[in-house]
C-alpha cells in the first residue's frame, strides 16, 4: 500500500487505538517536558546545554548510535528490520532567537494556553520529538526501516541551517524521506520552501566630534539613509516576497560621528528567480546612495542563503501527511514556508513540515501555545512516523 492508504489503515488498528490512550495519559508529561527545555536559554549557536539535555532524553528512550556533534546536532536511531533500507529522519531545532539573558518565565493562561519565549519555536517541537521516540520505546515499535531522531542546531537567524545542513552531509546517504516537527502550525503542511537570503549592509566612515567636526560624513548618518530608501521598495505580492531590515549595529558614543554601523537584511520570497531580482536591486540602491557621498565606504555581504526546493502536492510523502490529518479529524492547508525542510528538498530528500498545536506571536518574549489540540497534533506526527518507517503491528495483533 502507499503511504496515505498506510496512514489511514494504521489509524484503525488496535495497537495504534492503544497507543491514543498512552498518549493521552502522557501528555500533560509532554507539556511538562517542553517548558523544561524551554527552561533551558540555547539561543543559536549556543544550543550545547540544552542539546545536553536532549541527548539524556534519547538515552532513557533507548535510541542507539546517540551522539552531539561540534555543532550541537543531537541525534539517534531506532534500528529497524531493513537496516540498508533508506531511513526516516525526524527533526525538530533547538535553537530560539532569543538572546542569552532573556527572561524565559512562562505565564499559564486559562489552563489552556501556556505563554513564553521559544515555547513554541520550538521547545514543543523538540518535547514532541523525545516523546515520540519514547512511545516507540514504550510499544516496542520495531519498524521497516531505520528512524534517525535528529535535535537540530542554528535553524534560526543566522544559524543559516547549519545543524541540519552538517547533519544531512554525513548521514544524507542512509536518508528516504524527512518530517521536520515545528511547534504551531497544525494542520498546515510545508512541502515547498521559500528561498532567503540575508544580508549585512555595513557602512565606514573617518568619524570625529559630533559638534568639532560637524558637517562630516557619519556611518550612522549614511546607513540610515540607505534604510530609509530600501524600506519604501514595493516587492510583488505574487510571488510572495517580502524584506525586512531586523539587527542595527554600531557607533561609540552619542557624541561621536559613527566610524562603522551596520544592519541585517533579510530577503525571502516563494519563486527563486524574484528573490534574485530583489536582492539586484537591494544592491543597487545601496550602491547608487553611496556613490553620492564622500568619504563613505559599504560593504554588502551573503550571510545567509537558505534554498528553496519542493515536492508536489501529488508526492506520496505530502498526502500521507495530509491523510495523517484527516485521520485526526483536522483539515490540511499545503504552503510554503521557511524551515529546516529547505536544505533537504534542495538536496533531493523528499521532506515536510508539519506542526503540533496552533498559538500565535513567534519570535516574540509573550508567544504562546495552546495546550488543547495537542493531543491531534501528536498523533497525527506519529501515524506519519509510523508510516513513514513502514510500520505494520504483528500479525497477531491485527
């Protein structure tokens, strides 16, 4: 059978009704295990401790090669019966865009919604991640084919996919297909990815007193200027193309004529050729503004540069995911969006997104997720998982 009638019939079978009833009696242990690693500040490229932390989890959920490379991937298999059978990979990031010394105090709302940074994005998905190897455990789930659990480093900012990335490079050979686990967004599925790509704009100039030497150029002066002109650009609404101007860096003293600044532009859009297009005019406009002025210099550099790629809405992976939903009673949106899943699709890994509960506010001190539909988003994750691996309960539990 293909993946979306294996899906389906999964969804019928006692072993996997029992697994439904596990999981209920276990959620509110999933949600636990999520605010501790959301407890736990790993802002991107500073993930060790937390990756720490996951690695312990995978042990206790006796998942085998466990490891963390230099870059903080944490990782582990589940063997299955087929081990030269191309794997499932599952991954989730670890990494929030929250800086080191940001309060991470959680609020509990209406005992339906728990609210804090990186809660959503993503310490849901890697608390989905360690329970869904767990209940594999738990059931003595022994599938078709290999599951590598992956807790992926530097998805965020300037991460620029760099965990997974690493990782696919030294295991992307054992590799068949992928389910990339973010915290919101259930009921969307991710099979097409946007491109992006992120720049840093830095101005120089000689500097001096801000009143001595009043009237000279000033690398503050000159890069709010550029930013003033870059933010008036209309991108097309279809294809789907957006900037935005999110770090601004530089001068000593308010006093002082700024000697450098700089800031950091970020490009997307859902057709590649239109991102190319934006960022020749980025670059454009920057130059033209600065060849007016004297005494300036600006350097303009690639500091992130996430492909797209994708697989069709007919691919077997997407409408078993689709049909993962359904079999929960939830509806199916297919989009593009941005994640972990772009490396891989640009690779040739046939790979989704797929979300766990809905919520609101990413990359904001008061996201939030909503505790209910949980209980639908993790089961809709492990019938794909299941699925996905080629898992069929013994015969005689059928």
């Amino acid at each position: 059978m293909d993946l979306q009638e294996h899906v389906l019939w999964l969804s019928r079978q006692p072993r996997v009704q029992d697994i439904w009833r596990y999981l209920d009696k276990v959620l509110a242990d999933i949600l636990a295990s999520a605010v501790l690693i959301q407890q736990i500040p790993a802002p991107t490229f500073r993930e060790l401790v937390r990756a720490n932390h996951v690695l312990s989890c995978f042990g206790s959920c006796g998942l085998v090669d466990t490891g963390i490379d230099s870059l903080y991937n944490v990782y582990g298999r589940l063997p299955g019966q087929d081990p030269s059978a191309p794997a499932l990979l599952i991954s989730a990031h670890t990494d929030t865009v929250f800086p080191e010394g940001t309060d991470l105090a959680l609020r509990h709302e209406n005992g339906s919604r728990i609210a804090g940074p990186g809660i959503a994005d993503n310490s849901l998905g890697v608390a989905a991640l360690v329970a869904t190897a767990d209940i594999m455990r738990q059931f003595r789930i022994e599938p078709e084919r290999d599951i590598w659990f992956l807790a992926n480093s530097r998805e965020e900012g300037l991460g620029d996919l760099g965990g997974i990335r690493a990782f696919y490079e030294q295991h992307g050979h054992r590799l068949g297909r992928a389910i990339v686990v973010e915290g919101l967004t259930l009921g969307r599925i991710y099979h097409r990815g946007i491109a992006v790509r992120r720049l840093h704009v830095a101005t120089y100039a000689e500097g001096g007193h801000s009143w001595q030497q009043f009237g000279r150029p000033s690398a503050i002066h000159h890069l709010l200027l550029l930013g003033a002109r870059l933010v008036q650009l209309k991108p097309p609404e279809k294809p789907r193309t957006t900037y935005n101007i999110g770090i601004i860096q530089g001068g000593q003293s308010v006093n002082s004529l700024a000697t450098s600044a700089s800031f950091y532009m970020d490009l997307r859009s859902e057709d590649p050729q239109t991102l190319r297009e934006l960022e020749t005019t980025v670059r454009e406009i920057i130059a033209s503004e600065s060849d007016r002025v004297e005494g300036i210099d600006v350097t303009v550099d690639v500091v992130g540069d996430r492909p797209s790629g994708g697989i069709g809405a007919d691919h077997e992976l997407v409408r078993g995911a689709a049909a993962a939903l359904r079999a929960v009673d939830l509806d199916c949106q297919l989009q593009a969006g941005s994640t972990d899943a772009n490396l891989l699709l640009d690779r040739g890994l046939p790979a989704v997104t797929i979300g766990l509960t809905t919520g609101g506010n990413t990359h904001r001190v008061d996201e939030y997720i909503n505790t209910e539909p949980l209980v639908k988003g993790m089961r809709q994750l492990i019938l794909l998982a299941l699925a996905g691996a080629g898992w069929e309960p013994p015969s005689e539990e059928l």
